[in-house]
C-alpha cells in the first residue's frame, strides 16, 4: 500500500512539474510584413492622361473624353484596391 501512495506521489509530481514548465513556454508570433509591400506595383501607377492632340472635331473632343474619363476610372479603381488591403490591414491589426 505504500509503494502505491509514493508511485501517486511522483505521477503527481511529474504531471504538475511538466505543466508549470509548460506554462513557461513562449510562443514569438513575427509581425506581418509591412504594408508598403503587400500592395502590387501595378495599383501604384495610374494610366497617363491622353494628350489633347488636335481637337477641332466634335469627335476628336468626345474620344478624348471618353479616354481622359477612362483614365481617371484606372485611378479611382486602383485607389479601391489599395483602401481595401488598407481597411484588411486594419482589421487583423485589432484583432477582429
């Protein structure tokens, strides 16, 4: 009977002693890479605004428009993508 209660004594020891050494555990958890890396180039550049060449046409002045326009909805998209990793980085940063 007693070489049972010293057998307990050590299981009970050994298991307490493992768990306070586990609690000593660190665990590093790195940062994520900064957010000037995580945009893709191609959001960085915007298309070039058309040159206004010869507008003496009605046509000559809508095409220009209509590119000028597109150029500008390049920008405006390219600006969405990156407010939204923004918004993402924000997000994991507290932890939602």
């Amino acid at each position: 009977m007693r070489a049972n209660i010293s057998t307990h004594k050590g299981i009970i020891c050994a298991s307490i002693c493992s768990l306070a050494l586990a609690g000593c555990q660190t665990t590093t958890i790195l940062p994520p890479p900064p957010l000037a890396d995580r945009i893709p180039q191609q959001l960085l550049e915007c298309r070039d605004r058309p040159a206004v060449g010869d507008l003496s046409r009605q046509s000559d002045v809508a095409r220009w428009v209509v590119e000028l326009d597109s150029a500008g909805e390049d920008c405006r998209r390219k600006n969405k993508a990156i407010a939204g990793i923004v918004e993402s980085d924000g997000r994991q940063n507290k932890g939602e």
